[in-house]
C-alpha cells in the first residue's frame, strides 16, 4: 500500500465511526442548521434586525413577530438569527486565532526543547494559572469594547491550552522511529516538523479546536453580556440577554430564546467534538 493510501484509508475509518457515532450526528443537527442560518442570513426573508418600531414594543410570540419584540420593537427572531452570525463568527475566529498562535509555539517547544521550551512552557504556565474567562474580560476590557477585539482576547485567553496539547503531542510523535529514520536520512527540522510531525498531531487538535469553539461562543455571549463585545444596534445573543435581563417580568420570553441559543449551540459543539475524538482516536478504530 502507497503512503497516500494509508491517510485515505484512516480517514474513511474515521468517517465511517463518525457516522455511526450518536453523539455526533445528535451535534451535527444542531449546529448545521443554526450555521445554515447565520450564514444565509442576508438571503432569509426576515425584517431588518435593527429596525425599530414605537407601536410594536415588547410583544409576545405571534403570527407576524413568531419570537415576539423587545424592548424598542425589534423583531426577535431577526435579531436571534443575525446574533447567530456574531456568535459563531467569534467562535470560529477565536479558535483560529489560537491554532495559529498557538500550534507553532507547542510545535517549537516539543520538538526543540531545552531552553525554547522551558521559555514557552513557563509563559504558558503562568497564563493558564489565570481562569480563562478572567483572562477574556481582562484583555477585552484592555482592548476596547467591540466584537473584533472580544475575538482576539478569546483567541488569546484559549491559546495557552492549544500551546499545552500541541507541545504534548509532539513530545510523543518526535520519539517515533519514522521520526528518528527522517533524521537518520538528514532531513532538516522544518520538513520532519512539516511532513513528519505535523500531519500526526491534527487529529487531537482537531478535536480540541471543535470543543473550544462552544467555550468561546460562551465567552462572546459573556463579554456581550458585560459591554465588551458586539455592540448596540448590531445584534448578538449576549447583548440581547444583557438586555432581557431588565424585562423579565414584563417579557420572559425574551430572555428565553438567547439563553436557549446558546445553550444548543454550546450542546451541539461539545457532542460533536466528543464524536470526533472517538472517530479520529485510533483505539476507538
């Protein structure tokens, strides 16, 4: 068997399991249509989200608003659908923001070691002895209150754990033989890191950078919640549930339909995460 037929054929394995894994097709039919949702947004024939509307204030759920209005007569569902885009945006932009940060660095420190290492490893140390979601509202609040800015200081507060598991997995890979035959045959470090390394330590990042995107649309939702991330008018789950919070008893619905949101979304990425750390560990193949 060819060394291209061998990728292929893990990856097949893997998406067979995927499939008959419970766990992720429960969390692909809940973050699909939410993601189908965000991104044709634009196309759905909905009212403007910002749009207000004096005679229609903090109605409930009917035929013509199906998830009622809030506070200035806005059409919730609208809101909810357009606060789908800013949440996933941040979870997606978040994540990559840690990989590519991230990723390098654990890759310079398992592979080289020594005084690379213990550099990177006692930063990273010292930034996950402080709570991730402490660490998000710090940098937001440094940065200036604004979603593009609430992304980069998630992306940040999570890439230490990417640094961590990146490190570790290249610690056990380096040790392998086809690593020790790639020096032998005098490879140089950036192709045994890029066609060695590499290629074998995706599938745990993978994994990690599904189950981080649920904690960074939390932390979105948190830092929208206190002002630090999508601001008024633009909609986003957070900022409405910030808002909600003043008319619960005049409007529960209101506060429900954000919270449920995230609640979902949240669901629907860790179990699909935990699908693909059962599809792409080898001991489960």
């Amino acid at each position: 068997m060819t060394d291209a037929a061998v990728p292929a054929r893990k990856g097949s394995r893997a998406w067979r399991s995927l499939r008959r894994n419970p766990s992720a097709i429960v969390g692909a039919v809940i973050v699909i249509p939410i993601i189908l949702l965000a991104v044709f947004a634009p196309l759905l024939p909905i009212a403007d989200p910002t749009a207000t509307s004096w005679t229609a204030i903090r109605l409930p759920p009917s035929a013509q608003y199906w998830l009622g209005t809030d506070e200035i007569g806005r059409d919730i569902l609208s809101r909810m659908i357009w606060g789908a885009r800013a949440s996933l945006l941040a979870g997606v932009i978040s994540v990559a923001i840690a990989l590519v940060t991230g990723v390098p660095l654990g890759l310079l420190a398992g592979y080289f070691g020594g005084w690379v290492d213990m550099v990177i490893s006692r930063i990273t140390e010292a930034l996950l002895a402080m709570p991730f979601l402490i660490m998000a509202i710090a940098l937001a609040a440094f940065l200036g209150p604004s979603l593009t800015n609430a992304m980069i200081a998630i992306g940040l507060s999570a890439m230490p754990i990417i640094i961590r598991l990146t490190r570790g997995q290249v610690l056990a890979v380096k040790a392998e033989d086809y690593v020790e035959g790639a020096r032998a045959v005098g490879l140089n470090h950036v192709e045994i890191m890029g066609r060695y390394i590499l290629p074998n330590i995706v599938p745990p990042i993978i994994v990690q950078a599904t189950l981080t995107v649920a904690t960074a649309i939390i932390a979105e939702a948190s830092l929208s919640f206190l002002g630090l991330g999508q601001q008024a008018p633009a909609p986003s789950w957070g900022s409405m549930l910030n808002t909600a919070k003043n008319f619960l008893t005049q409007a529960p619905t209101y506060a429900l339909f954000p919270g449920l949101a995230i609640f979902l979304v949240v669901v629907g990425f860790n179990l699909l995460g935990d699908g693909l750390r059962e599809a792409l560990d080898p001991r489960e193949n």
